[in-house]
C-alpha cells in the first residue's frame, strides 16, 4: 500500500493512532532494519506519548546483520529495547510476547501485590505503509486476517487478536507518516521500496544505491557484477554510471549497437536491492 500523504491525512492518521492508544498498554513500533530512522515517523515520541515500547527491525532477512546488531545498540541507548525480526518467515517473531511481557512487568506486579488477576496484555502495532505491520499481525494470529485498515467508510469496532493467552493485539494497525522533507530519506524509503519509485526518478534511486554499496559494499559489487576497479570519488557521477553500466551489462540490459540500457539497469539493481538478490544490504548506518 502506498498512501500519498497531505496535511489531512496526517492529522486524521494522528487522531486515529491517539483513539486506539486510549485502549492499549504497550506500543510495537515497526520499523526496517535496512533504514530505521528513514522508516521512522518523524513526531513518534510525540505521537505515542511516553507508552511503554518495543522497537522491531523488520526485514531483517534483507538487512546486515552486523549493521542491524550496531542498531539495536543505538536503540538500546535511547533507552528503547529493539528487536530484528523476519515478520515475513516468522523468525524471531516468537521472541516478540516474552519482550512485550518485560515492558509490562512491573503493572503486572502491583495488579499481583493488590490481589487482582492481571488481564492480558493489550497491544498495537505502529508504522509507515509497507513496513510490514499486516504481515506480522498475521504471524502473530497465525491465520490471515482481513486487511480492512483504517478507510474512510469502513466502520468496524475494534477487534482484539489473542496472542496466547498473555496478550491481546489491536487487529488494524496505526499507520504513520515517514519523513519525507529529506531528500536521502525519501531515496533510502524509494531504494527499499517503502514509497512508489516513480514519486522519485528510478535512475537517481539507482545512482543513490549504487553510491552506498561501491562505498560501504565494494567487494561485494565487485565479485558478483564482475566490476573492476571501483570510483574512489563518491561524488564522481561519471564513475558511478560506468559501474551501473557494468552490471546493466552483466545482466543483459543491452540495447541495439551494444550500448547499455541505464534505465533498464536501474530497475534491475533497484529489484536485486529489494528482493535481497546483492547480499544482505543495509542503507543506513547509527554511526
Ligand atoms: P504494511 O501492512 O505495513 O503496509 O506492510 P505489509 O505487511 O503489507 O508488507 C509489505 C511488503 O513487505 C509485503 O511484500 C510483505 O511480504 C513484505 N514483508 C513484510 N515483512 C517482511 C520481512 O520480514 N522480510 C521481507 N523480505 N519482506 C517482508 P509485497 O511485495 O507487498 O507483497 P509480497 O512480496 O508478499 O507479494
């Protein structure tokens, strides 16, 4: 789903998030591991208002690992425990309760110390469009649940989706804007494929990627695509095309005359970034 998003649409995404926040104790904030701060809202704290959180880093499979784990550090001294998860094959989705029980802990306590049974848990997951929240409300309830989302017209009560017997999910997730004034983070979300390519131009999507990975991923680009020598001057564009122009050869993004198809070439390292097919790739670094 991609919304294009207006001032309207933000305050009623707002407004929407603040009603089912009345309802629930602890927030699961989604992000992706690959950008986490590009793939964060940018009034989050504001928005959520001091719940107890767990930060997930989705996509994890697409990730770096080392990178993710230099995240989880960065997330941990903000004082936000954080999570790597694969919400699409399920991994580490397990891990997700007993970290949502640690934030609760100490209500469950006093309820416990008072005499009363603690209730379960209620939970709602937030993020930007794309970032996998239905994906792992499934995972979660372990049955397809019908994506009705938040439209205008849909009127539905809220519906609670037992996770064990210890906690509770809000079945529609609350769906926040990304930050789009920033002109990398709107290339890290279209390279990723959280925003429409065509919002921005596909080659300078691809020329953005290209410029991260010969600077933080060279021996991979130059194994798989077969690319000698790569440009030691990240601001030298003609050496980047000759590299886009390397793979476009090695994967057959030729037109007529021998010549290479660079906008063909961009669609393909823009699919092989997302489908994982360069490696586990992260576009965005804490340090
Ligand atoms: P949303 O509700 O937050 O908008 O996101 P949704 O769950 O619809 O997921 C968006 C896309 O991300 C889906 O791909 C989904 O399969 C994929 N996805 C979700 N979690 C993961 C993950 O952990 N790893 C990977 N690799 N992909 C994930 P799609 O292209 O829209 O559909 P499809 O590929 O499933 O056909």
């Amino acid at each position: 789903m991609t919304i294009q998003w207006f001032p309207g649409h933000m305050t009623k995404a707002r407004r929407q998030i603040e009603e089912k926040l009345k309802l629930i104790d602890v927030v699961i904030e989604l992000l992706d591991a690959r950008i986490p701060l590009s793939s964060r809202n940018p009034m989050v704290d504001e928005i959520l208002k001091g719940k107890p959180r767990l930060v997930l880093l989705n996509k994890n499979d697409l990730a770096d690992p080392q990178v993710t784990a230099e995240w989880v550090k960065y997330f941990a001294e903000q004082g936000l425990p954080a999570l790597p998860i694969d919400a699409a094959n399920g991994t580490h989705v397990k891990e997700i309760l007993p970290r949502v029980k640690q934030l609760w802990a100490h209500k469950i306590e006093t309820m416990l110390r008072k005499g009363i049974n603690p209730r379960a848990i209620r939970a709602l997951i937030v993020g930007i469009p794309n970032v996998g929240k239905s994906t792992l409300i499934n995972q979660l309830a372990g049955k397809k649940i019908a994506a009705t989302g938040d439209k205008p017209g849909v009127t539905k009560g809220q519906q609670w989706i037992k996770v064990g017997t210890e906690m509770d999910l809000l079945d529609t997730p609350g769906i926040l804007w990304p930050k789009f004034e920033d002109q990398m983070v709107g290339m890290r979300l279209a390279a990723t494929g959280a925003i429409k390519e065509e919002l921005l131009h596909l080659d300078d999507v691809a020329l953005f990627t290209i410029k991260y990975m010969v600077q933080h991923y060279g021996a991979g680009i130059q194994e798989r695509f077969g690319v000698q020598e790569l440009p030691e001057d990240m601001e030298n564009i003609q050496e980047m095309v000759k590299v886009m122009e390397a793979i476009g050869r090695k994967r057959g993004a030729i037109v007529s005359g021998g010549k290479v198809d660079l906008d063909k070439a961009s669609l393909i390292i823009i699919r092989d970034l997302r489908a994982g097919k360069m490696g586990r790739i992260s576009l965005e670094r804490p340090f």
